[in-house]
C-alpha cells in the first residue's frame, strides 16, 4: 500500500496554487484542459536556459553536447513511464493533437489503401475526429463511429461489429474521455481489433494523467499524450509507435535533423525516431518534460490513482446531491473529470460565477461537438482534478454551485 | 456572495436571458443568418423583414446558449427597429466599443436599449457572447448565410 499523498508538500511545489484570484484562493479545477506547474518543472527549464542551452544533434561543442543529452534523456523516460521496449519507438511532437496528424499523415496515406476504414468512437476530442476526416477526403478511407451507452462508455458489442466486413485497418480512440471522465478498455479494444487485422492508436491525453500506462501490456501499436497536461510544458508530446511501424511508415515534415542526406536528386532519411523529427525541436520544453515525468513517478501511480479515485468518488456524491444539477455520464471505470449541467444556468453563466469566487472550471463543448450531439447538450460545465486537487476545493465547489442556482432563481 | 456580479447579470438581462421577448422565428423574412461562436458552441440565428424602403421592418431570432447571448439578441431586436442596414452597421460598432469598453458616449441616445450590457467589458470571455448575435444579424443583412464570433 502506498501512503497517502502529503497534499500540503505536494501544494507548496506548486507556486501558482498560492496566487489569489480577485482576493480569493485560487481553487483551479481545470486541470484536463492543462494542468499547472511544478518548481521540478520551473526549475529544469530555467536552469537549461541559464546554465546549459545550445541547438541539439549538431554541435560540437560542450554545450549541445549537454544540451543534447539532456534532451535525449527524456525519451529515455518516456519510454520507461510508457513501459516502451525500446526508446526509438519515442516520437517527439508538439502535442497529442499532432501525434494523431503524424500517425493519419504518415501511416494513413502510406500504410492504410483507399477502402480500408477508421474505427474512432463516439465520445472523441476534435484532434481526433478532424484528421481522420482529413485522411477519408484525400485518400479515399472511410470514417467508422463506434457509439457509446448512454452511461458513457463505450459499447463493446456494437463495436466490434464494425470489423465485420474486414475493411477496417485502423482503430484511433481515446483512452479516457476529456469529458465523460470514462476510460476505455483499452486491452479489449486492441485485443479486438488486432483479431481483425486492425492496428490501433490510444489517445491518452487524458489517460496518462491518472493511470500507469504500458504500451507492452496493453498491445498498443501507437499511443500519444502532451506533455502540458501531465504537468509539464506546452508545446512537447509524445508518440509512441512500435518500431517495425514507424519504420515502414514514411516521414511527414521535412526539413533538417530527419535526413541521412540530402542531395538535390535525392534525400535520404535518418533512422527512427528522427525520421519524425523535422527542424529544431522545442528544447527546452523537451527537458521540462523530463522533469514532469521523473516528478510523476517519484510520486507514483498508485498513489495518484487512489487520491483521484477518492477525489472522483468525493466530488460525483457532492455534485450528485445538488437539486437541479446532472452529472453527465456514468461510466463505471472513471478518471477525475466531470461534466454536469445546472438546470437553472447555461455553462458559461455557471463558470462566470464560479470565476468570482476564485474557481477555474471548463464550460462549452470541451472540442467534442459531436458527443455533446449524442448527449442532446449544448455545453456543460467541467470540473477536473489533479495531483494538488484537495477534499476541500470540492466541497468549496459545491457549496458555491448551491448558491450559484440560487442566485438565478 | 456575487452580489458583485449584479452589475453584469442585472435585472434587466436576468429578464430578458429567461424571458426574451422577441425570440421567435419570422415566417414572413427577407433575410437570415446563423451566427456560431466555435470555441464555446453558442449558436443563434436572425431573421429580418424589410420596409418598403429598406429599414429593417421587424427581426426575429433564436439562441441557444448563455443569459448574456440570448439578452444581447433580445435587446439588438429593440435597438435596430427601423434602421437601415448602415445605421445598423454603425450601430454595431459602437456597440462594439460599449461592450469593450463600458461606453460609447458618442452613441448613447441609440445604444440606449444595450446599456444594461455595459458592464460585460469586465468580464473579457464573455464580450463574444454578447457580440454573438450582431454578427448574425449584420450576415443576414450582408446577404450571408453564416457568421462567426472569431
């Protein structure tokens, strides 16, 4: 058993959390959109910038040679916080939303054949819809939905029957919905489609976040997560793919730092996972990265998972208990989102009110327009948890979301 | 404890948000436009009937979204009654200037039906919302079929 998380030391290297929000403690319950940061994280970004910086695989001189391991190091860890066999399977990207372009770019026109088709699901970020559209306007795949329950999850018979023509030669779906809070059974999905011939690519934004992730374990072909959201920077991602698909796949971007060598009849492309890595990449953010997951994993899965499983539980029975107030989506296999609506406010009249009295939630579509379709909703409002989330922030929540269906009686 | 807010959800919007009086679609139009805020999924559309001299003779609408989008749209459907499509034009930017800055003085006798907006430029996420269904409106009267807050 781990011990419980020491909130309090865990708050403290968080030096956003002490910021007042018009006089108000800063109660910032938006952490699925983008989580904050760690002095871990702070530090190894501003320590780079000021004791060790240079351009990466090319100098050679003291500084990027440092620079460049230090950068390098982190695909080290995120092949470990992946549990990935081998660190060339690690993709350096912007965010997930570009891992998911690469793998539909590069896999899709070059892998996939026109009328073969893409499984994603029902209950999908934009990035995760929008490429896949992308690739059946140009190249001539299909498009395949497969829908959820009404508790959210994902429905396992409805989805399989979607292998049954054998077209389908790519499943992209998330591994735990930005607004459902519901995690997919990802070793099914996989299982699967893997019986059917399909790859498939997890999007774990999300999951990442909350769970201990193996790409091994779980089969996964491709598997892709930001790095803003686990507590790290903007602007640096991760996609995972194992080696023998990346390898056949061709490159997307070209440019410097992904070739062999160029001629002008001719270039040739260095091996993977630089094959991918066209230009300079975000440095520094690569080492604040490094930072966040090392900072992740000192403080562990287990531990993460039971306090936000508590948080979760604490907050659904909280919201729950609330007249007038929906939660939106029962899965029974939960992360620390939730969506709900209050019947006498709009979203965005509820997140305005929770603003003043220093609360930070989500409120709109959250970039799933066709799920909230499915549900029949317009917008909800999010409340979603991370590592310094505290009991008490919640009940703080639901305390003003009282007084906040009071005001528009 | 947002008795502060008052100044932004006052009464007259709090009315108008619940009870607007001229959401309804016109069967008999001239024009229409649907108008999308993409990053929050607030959407309206407005339809307008023109005079015999091209002022705009009456403006339905329907919203779906916030207090704030369906007062805006409610109280624009009193503020342009009459004008011509470049008074309505004119309208709108100094609507604009009032939602940005809380006043317009130079149009205060036209922007008279809007001022229990003013307060919105405070609240800088939400001035879209207010914006929302003038950018239908003048797309309707542009001929286009769809705006955007963006």
């Amino acid at each position: 058993m781990n011990a419980p998380l020491d909130l309090t030391s865990i708050r403290a290297q968080f030096p956003i959390l002490a910021q007042k929000i018009r006089g108000k403690d800063l109660v910032f319950l938006d952490s699925a959109a983008s989580a904050q940061k760690p002095r871990a994280v702070i530090d190894a970004m501003v320590g780079a910038m000021e004791s060790q910086y240079a351009n990466i695989h090319r100098g050679l001189h003291w500084m990027s040679e440092r620079t460049t391991d230090a950068y390098e190091a982190t695909r080290d860890s995120a092949a470990r916080l992946l549990n990935a066999a081998d660190r060339h399977e690690i993709v350096f990207v912007r965010n997930s939303t570009e891992g998911i372009n690469l793998v539909a770019h590069s896999y899709g026109r070059g892998v996939l054949r026109p009328g073969q088709a893409v499984v994603i699901s029902e209950m999908e970020h934009h990035s995760n819809i929008v490429p896949w559209q992308m690739l059946r306007d140009d190249h001539g795949t299909e498009l395949r939905v497969a829908p959820i329950t009404d508790t959210g999850e994902l429905d396992m018979a409805a989805y399989e029957a979607l292998f049954a023509d054998g077209k389908v030669g790519l499943v992209a779906i998330t591994h735990m919905s930005n607004v459902l809070g519901s995690y997919t059974p990802a070793e099914r999905i996989i299982r699967i489609a893997h019986d059917h011939g399909a790859k498939v690519l997890l999007d774990g934004s999300q999951a990442v976040v909350h769970r201990r992730i193996d790409v091994q374990a779980l089969d996964a072909d491709f598997y892709v997560f930001t790095g803003h959201k686990l507590y790290g920077p903007t602007g640096i991602g991760v996609l995972y793919g194992k080696r023998e698909l990346l390898e056949a796949m061709p490159p997307w971007m070209g440019g410097g730092d992904m070739i062999s060598s160029v001629t002008y009849e001719r270039s040739t492309w260095a091996q993977v996972p630089h094959k991918f890595e066209a230009g300079t990449p975000a440095i520094l953010e690569g080492i604040g990265l490094n930072a966040a997951i090392k900072w992740v994993e000192a403080i562990g899965y287990d531990a993460i998972a039971a306090h936000e499983a508590a948080l979760t539980d604490h907050g659904l029975a909280r919201l729950s208990a609330i007249e007038g107030l929906t939660v939106i989506g029962r899965a029974q296999d939960r992360g620390g989102v939730i969506s709900f609506t209050l019947d006498r406010a709009h979203a965005h009249d509820i997140a305005t009110l929770l603003d003043r009295a220093g609360i930070a939630v989500r409120a709109g579509h959250h970039c799933a327009e066709p799920l909230m379709r499915r549900l029949g909703l317009e917008s909800t409002a999010r409340a979603s948890f991370g590592i310094y989330t505290t009991t008490a922030e919640i009940d703080f929540l639901a305390e003003t979301l009282t007084k906040v269906r009071e005001f528009f009686r | 404890m947002f008795e502060d807010l008052r100044d932004l959800y006052n009464a007259t919007i709090l009315e108008r948000g619940r009870r607007p009086r001229h959401m309804r679609r016109l069967d008999d139009f001239d024009a229409t436009a649907k108008g999308d805020n993409p990053m929050c999924g607030d959407r309206v559309q407005v339809w307008l009937k023109y005079a015999g001299d091209g002022s705009i003779a009456a403006t339905g609408f329907d919203a779906r979204g916030c207090e704030i989008s369906k007062a805006a749209a409610d109280l624009m459907v009193e503020a342009v009654a009459g004008r011509s499509a470049d008074d309505t034009k004119a309208l709108f930017a100094a609507f604009r200037t009032l939602a940005q800055t809380g006043s317009c003085p130079d149009h205060a006798a036209a922007l008279a039906p809007m001022a229990p907006l003013a307060a919105v430029h405070e609240y800088p996420s939400r001035i879209k919302c207010a914006t929302l269904p003038w950018h239908a409106l003048i797309a309707a009267l542009d001929g286009k079929g769809v705006s955007s807050s963006e």
